[in-house]
C-alpha cells in the first residue's frame, strides 16, 4: 500500500519531485513476508498512512510502515513480527 513518489532519477526532466501523494489507510491486516518489503509507504508533505489494522511483518528485512520526505505517519495498532531476525519498524 503506498502514496507518493519522489523522482530520485537525475536524468529526469522531474528530479527532486514529489508526485501522486494522498492518503492511505490500512483497516485490515497487511502481510509483510518476502524479503526487503514494506507494508506501507508514503512520501511527501502531502502524503499520509494510517493503520488502523495489523501489519505482520513476516519476512527478512521487512519494514511495516516507511514515512519519507515530510510524509505523517499514524499507528494507531501495533505491527508485529513473526520472526526474530532482520526485524526494522
């Protein structure tokens, strides 16, 4: 689940830019299990992410929710991991 997109690509004639930012809100459960994922992400002054529900973060390397770039983050429930190692909230 994400909003917003940051250009980080210095050839584009859009680099530095912020696009496509809004408003996310996770109800539900977000399974977070392959490797180097994320279960949310927002990006810019614009964008929000809001949990309401549960983030498993099941995998390697995982990231349950990735605010970036003056994006607001809400976690109003807990993320859980499954496993002991590589864990980042």
């Amino acid at each position: 689940m994400a909003t917003g997109y940051y250009d980080d690509n210095q050839l584009s004639p859009t680099y530095k830019q912020i696009f496509n930012q809004g408003t996310i809100i996770n109800h539900g459960t977000i399974e977070v299990s392959k490797p180097d994922t994320i279960g949310m992400y927002a990006v810019g002054p614009g964008s929000k992410a809001i949990n309401y529900g549960n983030i498993n973060l099941m995998g390697n390397k995982t990231i349950g929710m990735y605010i970036d770039r003056g994006a607001v983050g809400e976690k109003l429930r807990e993320l859980s991991r499954q496993r002991q190692t590589d864990f980042r909230q």
